[in-house]
C-alpha cells in the first residue's frame, strides 16, 4: 500500500489466507484474560476475529487436564476463533495445532513476541527472534498439523533499533506458508510501553506479501482511526484499549454511540462474571477475577464517585462484587428516578 491510498472501511471485510473476516477489527491475545466468555464478549460487540490467551503447546500435548477444559473451550458463538499457542519444539508444536484444529478452533496464532522471562527462558516468545530457522519451523509445523491458517505475532527486535522481528516477519511469510503477521512495532525490552514504532510497521506492511496485522497503543478510538490511515494494516488488534471496554469495537464499527451506561456497564461485567464462574469455579474465580472490577470500575467513571468505585475495585470475592454491582444499580436508578 502507498500512503495515500484510500484505506477500506474498518468494517470492510479481508481474507486471512482460507476465513474470510467480517471486518478489520481483531481482539489481541490477552495472557489470563482471553477465555472464552471474554472473546464471546468481543464478538458481540463486533470484533471479526478473536484471538485466545496464549497456551503452552506443551500443555496442550501431555493432555493437561485443565489445558484442555479450560483453555479450549470454545463457544459455539465466537466464531471465527484462533488459539494462541507458544513453544520451543515443532514436533510438539504440529501435534499441538492438530489438537486445537480437533477443537474447532479457525486459525492458529503462533507467540513470538512475548517477553516474559519464564516464556524466554523456555526458547519461547521473543526469544525465537534469536532464532529464526527453529520460528520458521515451527510455524511451518503449525501450518503441517492443522492445516489451518497460521499467523506468527512478532516484536520489532528485543533491543532498541534491533529489527530482527522485521527480518523474521519476511522468512515466515517465505518459507512457513503463514496466512498473516501480527505486528507490535515495540521491542520485546520495551514490553508494553511507549509509543509503538508505526512508521516501521507501515514499512512492513508495504513490503509483506501476506496480510499485516497492527497491534500497540490502540487504546481508544482516535489512536485506533489514527494508526488505521498511518500504516496500511490489513487489521488491527485491540489489546488493553478493549479491556472492561467492548464499547470500543462497536463504536469503530459505526454500531454505538458515546459511552455506556451504568446498567450496561453492569450488564457486561455480571456476564464476564457469570462466565468465570462457570468456567473454574467460584473459588479461583474469586481470585481471578479481580484484575476485572478496575476496569469495568472505570467506564463508572462519569456515574459514580470514587469511593464508590473504589468498593467495586476491592471486591475480594464474586458475592462481594455481585452485592456492589447490586447497591450501585440501586443508586442508579434512584438518581434516574430523582431527574
Ligand atoms: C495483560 C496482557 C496480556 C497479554 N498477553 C499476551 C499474550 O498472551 N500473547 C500475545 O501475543 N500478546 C499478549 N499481550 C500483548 C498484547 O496482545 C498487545 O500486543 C499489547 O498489549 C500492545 O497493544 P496495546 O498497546 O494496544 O495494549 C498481552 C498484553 C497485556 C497487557
């Protein structure tokens, strides 16, 4: 693409080698909080393709009871759907991706860029930047055993001015057969700050035989449009901009308007709630779901003091958080009433 190509609407469908996606808009794989009823949430509210937390293609192999339960569940309604899966060995990796195929997932997205140590360490994530042939076979691998489209998600490099995510993005598209790249223009050393290098991406966009999919600083409608017209995407992928917040695919897709509403800020949070319940339980669910409460706190914003939102945030426990969402519609609908 040149840049002053008109860029397709972001609700103009594309192709990602054999799915055809409704629109533009991906949800990004998001470790700890991209299950099922998260992505299911994303889909409603129009995201074309949702992408899974990452799971260990190790896992996946020795038949991890909860791997298999949890992270390939699968709602009939989410469709299209692709699983992320990270590791080191291709042999694992092919009998990996013909699992998740089994599982009915549309397409296989392969980490290569995250930067956790323990992920690293592993000779996974970002640490395959330092080594491309075992990144092409692995993603040739992926490609073998589920003859799914398979996309490799890539840093820039892993220092400051290193480029090997570049050069890398270029092999996998050669020599691997991968149907898209998903591209976070920052270096892995970086990990999720600053501003994401977008010149470099529209670079590689124009460069790349197979489609380029934008990820980093997508964080609300106008860096969204902004990045949209800069670089020449095929996609992009909304990452913490979509946290507690779906509003935001449905407003870039011409389908909302403004901001939500208590009731549907609490609508949403009930059934991520209900979803985490039925998914592992109230007891982990407790736990696990109280990096939620601040986000979904915080579109309450123009609604309800601080202190009040400050009670949803400490929820300790799904009784607690259900009893706050509870008093807080009380006193929403007091207010509405009093107008
Ligand atoms: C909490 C969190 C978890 C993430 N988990 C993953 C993951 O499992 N796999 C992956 O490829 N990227 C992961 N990422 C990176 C995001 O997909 C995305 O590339 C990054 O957040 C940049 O986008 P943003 O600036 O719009 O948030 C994660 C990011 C965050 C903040």
């Amino acid at each position: 693409m040149t840049p002053c190509e008109a860029r397709p609407p972001l609700t103009s469908p594309w192709r990602l080698g054999s799915l055809e996606l409704d629109n533009r808009l991906v949800l990004a794989p998001l470790a700890g909080i991209g299950k099922w009823f998260v992505r299911l949430q994303a889909k409603r509210y129009g995201a074309g393709l949702v992408v899974s937390e990452m799971v260990s293609s190790h896992g996946l192999v020795r038949g991890n009871e909860r791997t298999l339960r949890e992270f390939l569940r699968i709602h009939p309604d989410e469709h299209p759907v692709s699983i992320q899966l990270f590791g080191d060995d291709p042999a694992v990796m092919r009998e990996a991706a013909a699992i998740v195929q089994t599982a009915g997932a549309d397409a296989i997205d392969i980490n290569m860029g995250c930067p956790v140590r323990k992920v690293c360490r592993a000779g996974a994530g970002a640490a395959l930047l330092e080594d491309p042939d075992r990144a092409v076979a692995l993603a040739r691998a992926a490609v073998e055993g589920s003859g799914l489209p398979v996309t490799c998600k890539l840093r820039s490099g892993l220092v400051p001015g290193d480029r090997s995510g570049v050069a890398l993005a270029h092999r996998l598209a050669a020599e691997a057969g991968v149907a898209g790249i998903g591209f976070h223009p920052r270096h892995a050393s970086q990990q999720h700050k600053g501003r994401p290098d977008y010149a470099l991406a529209a670079r590689l966009c124009e460069e790349l035989s197979v489609p380029v999919v934008l990820s980093g600083g997508l964080h609300d409608d106008e860096r969204v449009l902004a990045a949209w017209q800069e670089v020449g995407a095929e996609a992009v992928m909304l990452a913490r901009g979509a946290l507690g917040n779906p509003w935001l695919f449905a407003r870039l897709l011409g389908r909302y308007e403004g901001e939500p509403s208590p009731a549907e800020v609490f609508d949403e949070l009930e059934r991520v709630i209900a979803g985490a319940v039925e998914l592992m339980g109230v007891e982990r669910a407790d736990h696990y779901l109280r990096k939620f409460y601040p986000w979904y706190a915080e579109r309450l914003r123009p609604y309800f003091p601080k202190s009040l939102r400050t009670r949803l945030c400490e929820a300790a426990t799904v009784a607690d958080a259900r009893a706050v969402i509870e008093e807080l519609r009380q006193r929403a609908a007091a207010l509405r009433a009093a107008a």
